[in-house]
C-alpha cells in the first residue's frame, strides 16, 4: 500500500489505543456524512476485508455534527463534502496541527418527486423559488399542476445537502421555513413516495448504484429531477439528470465533491483508509457506485438513432 501522508507535523492521535495502530491494523474512530453512507459502508467493508487487522469505529452524522467532532478531536478522519473553512484551518493553526485533505469523489445533490408529478424538468430559478418560499404552489410552476402546496424535504436540518442547497441554489437566502426534515435520508425517499406535493433533496449516492436492489427499489418509488442551469427558456436538452457521465462532463448543475480530511500526525490507520480511498480499489468502488471518481475517466458512449 502507498502512502498518502507522511510526516504531517504535531497533531492529534484521537481514537488511538496503547498499541499504536499501522496504516493496515489497529482501531479509530471517524466520521462521515451520512449522505455518504452507501459508498462509505462499501469502502470500510472492503478496507476491513483486505486488512482483517484494521477496525474502523465509522459514525454516520450529519455534516455539521462529523465537523463538530473532527475539530474536537473526537474523530480522526471526516469524511465531507467541502474542505476545512478559513476559520476551520486557522483554529488548527493555532493549535499546531496540520490537517491534510484529498478530494476522492464527485457526488451530486439529487432533486426527487413523487411519480405522480409532472414537473420534473425544473430550472435552477425554479428551485430557487421554491427552496426561498417565492414558489409555494406546484400550480405556480404549470397551470395544469393540481398536486397543491409544495412541501420541500431535507434529511436533516444539520446535513450537507441544505448547506448545499443554501450556497448553490438559494445563493445565501435562507431556506423556506416550510422546510421539512425527515430524520434520515431513508426516511426522505420514503416521505417524497408517499406524498404526491414533496419534493426531497438527496445525496445521488442513495440512488446512483443501479445494481444496488435498494436503489432500485428507491427509484420504483420516486421520479429523479433532471435541471436546467438556464434562469428561463430551456430546451428539453438543456435538463440534466445526476448520472456519472453528466458529473463526469460538469454539466449537472448540483455537483459537490468529496473530501476526506485527516488530523493524524503520523501514518497511522487513517492514513492506511485514506490511501486506499483516493488509491486504485477504492476508486473503483466510487466508480462502480456511479459516481465519480477523482481519478480515472468515465467511459462516455453515445448512441445514435437508427
């Protein structure tokens, strides 16, 4: 196994026992994004499989919560979609440690409705609209709309994708407070299936991995969003739907990026999971999980009618 960090400086050992941990042995703790938890839990499987000696104590949190305790020191490596803030890295410079961060993924923020609805071509005006609280009725969007009062869905208050939403959609402007939070991304698709007048917001890696029987279910249940980057006057052509190819070319418009960021000062466990994250297998598991892998290229196939 290579290297991914070396000689990082002074830093924290959290999670270590008295035996010190190997970078393919030994037990920690970290966090991940719990948008994030379908690939993840492929990785840690794969990781723990291959090194039958290393343990990792994986917490599935919302954002907020996985950073919250990666800046307290209670978790050795988090698992994000955003790199360390300015305030973030300047609190680690005081404290001397040099936290390390490699991008391993891109991912996608998915919009999903119920089957029934027929608006599932929206601009990112219109989304705009409706994550604000200016768009409040699905008759706003198309007359022939019927379904009622629009009822926005987030897996948790804390998580990534209402961060998300807030920088890249609504531009800063707080969310509706009609806002509503599922409890869990599960909990999200079930709600968006068995309410014709939701539309949830939800990481592409719950429904990205088509071999997956669950995601298969999930898709049987919801109508996956395709987006329009364009304010007003869209072709047909200019709605992308979140598959890997489209993460691949840059053109769906709800793209994010997955870090993992480590606080270890020496190459311990987390920098063994690392490696093998941002190495060959763990990028193939991204791959196969049909999101994008930071290396590597997505083989892009275009079909032609006869």
């Amino acid at each position: 196994m290579s290297t991914w960090l070396t000689g990082c400086g002074s830093g924290s050992s959290s999670g270590s026992t008295q035996e010190l941990d190997t970078p393919t042995s030994g037990t920690i703790r970290i966090g991940v994004d719990e948008t994030f938890e379908p690939i993840l839990k492929s990785q840690v499987d794969t990781f723990q499989k291959l090194y039958p000696g290393a343990h990792l104590q994986t917490s599935y949190s919302p954002e907020l919560d996985v950073m919250q305790a990666f800046m307290a020191d209670s978790i050795r490596l988090a698992i994000v979609a955003r790199p360390l803030s300015a305030d973030e890295k300047e609190r680690f410079q005081q404290l001397k440690i040099e936290p390390r961060a490699i991008r391993i993924g891109v991912d996608g923020v998915a919009i999903i409705v119920h089957p029934s609805n027929a608006d599932s071509l929206l601009t990112m005006a219109q989304l705009k609209g409706i994550f604000t609280g200016q768009l409040t009725q699905w008759s706003q969007l198309s007359s022939k709309n019927k379904l009622g009062a629009i009822t926005a869905v987030f897996d948790n208050n804390n998580s990534s994708t209402a961060r998300f939403v807030q920088d890249s959609v609504t531009r800063g402007v707080a969310l509706t407070k009609g806002v509503y939070a599922s409890k869990s991304n599960p909990a999200l698709l079930d709600y968006v299936a068995t309410h014709p007048n939701a539309i949830g917001v939800i990481g592409v890696n719950w429904i990205s991995d088509r071999d997956d029987a669950a995601v298969q279910k999930f898709l049987k249940r919801v109508r996956v969003v395709a987006v329009s980057p364009k304010a007003a006057g869209s072709a047909p052509a200019d709605y992308i739907q979140p598959y890997q190819g489209y993460l691949a070319q840059k053109t769906y418009p709800l793209r994010r990026e997955l870090y993992v960021i480590s606080r270890e000062a020496r190459a311990g466990l987390g920098t063994g999971f690392a490696t093998f994250l941002a190495g060959n297998k763990g990028q193939l598991i991204m791959l196969k999980s049909g999101l994008m892998p930071a290396t590597g290229q997505v083989r892009m196939i275009e079909v032609k009618p006869n």
